[in-house]
C-alpha cells in the first residue's frame, strides 16, 4: 500500500482483491452453470466443494490480511482447552487501509453467502436434497469466514480501546508523577 | 523485513510515547505491504478454517507483544505480509517470527501439506504420542479429512456401475455427519473432547478405508474384497481407539467407541457391496 496514493481513489491491492473474488465467483457460476451442461453431480459437487474450500482458505490467509489486517485461527493451549485466537493490526495501520479494498472485502464475503442461501432455497424448492448438500457445505465455509473475521473486527475495536485508554492513563499518571517531582 | 524482532515489547519501563514512535515507525516501514506474488494454491489445498475449520492448522502470526495466556492476542505490530503463515494451530510457532512473516504464498501451501502429513503419520500410524490424544492432533486441522472423505466418496462412486452420484452423496453425507454425530456422543457422555479436533481425528481414520476402497476398487474379487475391508477396518478402529477412549470416563468407553467401530463397519459393507 503506497502513502503517496490518496487512500480511496484505487484498489491498493487490486490482484489480492482479483483472487479473493475469483475463487468466489468460480465456484458459484460453476454451481449455477453446470446444472444446465453437466448431468454429472459428482463431478459439480467436487468441483463446487473444491472451489469454496479454495476460497475459503484464500480469504482467511491471505485476503483477510492484505484487505483488512485481520486474521483468526483456533489453538489449542497446553492445558487441550480449544482457545480462538484473533489478530489485528494497529489503529494507524488500520485507518491507512484502503478504505475500497475492506469495502470489497467485506461486501463480498456477505454476498456470497446470501447467494448461496438463494440458491439453497431453489434447491429446497426443487427437493434436490443432494444439491442441498453442496449447499450446505459452501454456505458453512462461507459462514464460518463471516463468523471468525467479524469477531476478529469486534476483537480488534476491543483492543485499540484498550489500547487507548491505557494510554491515556499511562499519560496522565505519568503527568502527575512529573507534576509531584518538579513540586 | 525482519524488523519484527526490533520491535519492543510492551514494557512499562519505555515511555508511551516512545512506544507510538515505534509502532508508527514499524508500521510505516511495513506498510508498503507487498502484494503476494498472486499464486492460488496449487494444490487442493484447503484449509478453519480450520476452521476450518479448520484450518483446518497453523503456526500463529508473529508477534512480540504476545502474552501465552488464553487472552485474545494483543494487536500485531507490523501488518503481516502475504503468504504468511496460515492460521490455525500450531503454537509451537511463535518461536520465530522474521521466518513466517516475509513466507509467500508456496511456502505455506508447503507447510500445510506437510501438517497434514505429520498429523496423517500421528494418527494412523503407531508412534509414541498416541497414548496422549491432547498432545498428538494438537495442530488438528479439517483439510486432510476433507480429503479423505471426498476420495472415498469417489471411489465409492467410480466403482459403482449404477447411480453413481447417489452413492457419492450418500458415502459424503454418511461420513460427515457421521463424523458430527460421533463427537457429540463423545461429547454427551461426558466426555473432554474438543469438537473439531475430533472431526479431525474421525476424517484423518478414514485413511485406511480410503486405501481399502481403492484395493477393491482395482481388483474385485470377493474374498480379496473382504479380506481387504476387514484388515482396514480393524486398522482404522485401532487408531481412532486410543483417542476416543481417553476421551471418556472409563466405564463409559465401550459407549464411546461402539458408535465409531459401527460406523466403520458400515463404510466397510458399502466398499463390498459396491459392484
């Protein structure tokens, strides 16, 4: 991202933003295509499974990072407690984001997911229980990603608040100190 | 980029506002962050999240500043870089940061796969850590699972000379739920088992049968047929045994374990009675 480019004017990461949309938008025109060409249903739902599976780990490795500064990941500590971890970047880094770059990100992680429920819902229509099935597994990555990077966001506003008031009372404590030594 | 490591801590003996200037001085150093080198994953690789979900696997993410208390980190110092380390588990990775952070995008393809090899070895395989289930699928991850089951359903469909696709649907479904139902029987006996380490563990067992229903599928004899399944079976029920049982009270073990050896003896008659 260039400090020299006013922020909002362009993508600052328009091939991050290319493939995070990409992997997306393949695995659901390939859904919504391949019910008219294709008779074969194993070969939709790996392809379909494999394209969302791809997505999903594109998004919360790599486009998750670069658009938006976030990242989630789940541990386990050493007692075999399950413990999810969020990460964020600083406030100044986060408000030097590209504001169209977290706009597309975010959009379209909720896109996807409406569209897939709308297709669910053709499918419930139709009584394609093995569509369905293909279904529920995009919508669960798609979910989860939703799920995990908004919890990180909250996570991360929880942070520099935090981080802000320490600050302050780091400051003003530090003040009176000074204030009390000169006296 | 390896300034990471000059990074200070959040000490208290450094005054706040030199701490900013370092932050901001970190920041601004590594926010020209470079644009990763636009490679997908070549393979499948799939990831949790893991969740995967997971990741689904992976070493964390840098930073300094980390507390090893269950807390939710503190926000990173310089925005990770692309490529990095893919999330999920492995807490063994907070060792290194200057290694993971400038990582592109192949190397934690490589690093994924490779998980996925060690966890395939732990589980499948005999080895010492099987006796401690906490330590053993510690980095568990959902893609080798996801794996497994697709393989198998595609298997079970490519031997099949009628209805191919409900076979696949059908082998998908059973053993995803199966996987689900079975951990929360873990769950609700009582038992300490974490969810998706235990989808992990369930989809990592199917090893065996996964090389059973490809032996079938070459040669389809009957007698070879379930030989083979019986021998894969008795496999995958002596891997999944030592987690699943340490998971639970001990009077409450065969409990826990009927479910899992049923389920693997009802992929076992689907791989036969395929033709």
């Amino acid at each position: 991202m260039d400090l020299t480019q006013p922020p909002g004017e362009n993508y600052a990461n328009p091939r991050t933003c290319f493939f995070h949309v990409l992997f997306k938008a393949a695995a659901l025109a390939f859904y919504i295509l391949s019910a008219l060409f294709i008779d074969n249903f194993v070969i939709i739902f790996v392809v379909t499974v494999l394209l969302a599976a791809l997505d999903f780990w594109v998004v919360k490795n790599v486009s998750g990072r670069i658009l938006v500064g976030l990242r989630w990941w789940n541990e386990i500590n050493d007692l075999g407690e399950s413990v999810w971890k969020f990460e964020s970047l600083e406030q100044e880094s986060l408000a030097r984001l590209n504001k169209k770059d977290s706009w597309l990100f975010w959009w379209t992680l909720y896109l996807t997911a409406v569209a897939w429920v709308v297709l669910g819902i053709f499918s419930l229509i139709r009584f394609q229980a093995d569509y369905c099935l293909i279904i529920g597994v995009c919508l669960t990555l798609s979910v989860a990603n939703i799920i995990g990077f908004t919890k990180c966001r909250k996570d991360a506003k929880k942070q520099i608040q935090k981080f802000a008031s320490q600050t302050i009372a780091n400051r003003v404590s530090s003040t009176i100190q000074s204030a009390f030594s000169v006296v | 980029m390896s300034h990471s490591d000059t990074i200070p801590l959040h000490a208290s003996s450094q005054s706040d506002i030199d701490e900013i200037e370092n932050l901001i001085n970190a920041s601004v150093q590594s926010a020209p962050a470079t644009v990763l080198p636009a490679r997908p994953p070549s393979p499948p690789r799939i990831p949790v999240s893991s969740s995967p979900f997971i990741q689904s696997n992976l070493p964390p993410l840098p930073p300094s500043a980390q507390k090893p208390s269950s807390v939710p980190s503190v926000p990173a110092a310089p925005p990770p870089p692309p490529g990095n380390s893919h999330s999920n588990i492995g807490v063994s990775g907070f060792g290194s940061p200057p290694n993971t952070l400038t990582e592109p995008v192949w190397d934690t393809v490589k690093r994924d796969l490779s998980r996925i090899v060690s966890n395939l070895k732990l589980v499948v395989f005999p080895n010492p850590y099987r006796e401690d289930p906490g330590k053993a699928l510690r980095d568990w991850d959902l893609w080798g699972p996801f794996f497994f089951i697709v393989f198998l359903g595609l298997t079970l469909s490519w031997s099949a000379s009628v209805k191919k696709s409900e076979v696949f649907a059908v082998a998908f479904a059973l053993l995803a739920a199966g996987a689900v139902i079975l951990t929360l029987n873990v769950l609700l006996l009582g038992g300490h088992i974490i969810f998706f380490q235990s989808l992990s563990l369930l989809g990592y067992c199917l090893f065996p049968l996964d090389v059973g229903a490809l032996i079938c599928m070459l040669k389809d004899n009957v007698i070879v047929k379930v030989v083979v399944v019986c021998v894969t079976l008795f496999w995958s029920s002596w891997a999944a045994y030592p987690f699943m049982s340490s998971a639970v009270n001990p009077r409450r073990k065969a409990l826990a374990l009927y479910p899992v050896f049923l389920m693997y003896v009802s992929v076992g008659f689907l791989i036969i009675a395929i033709d």
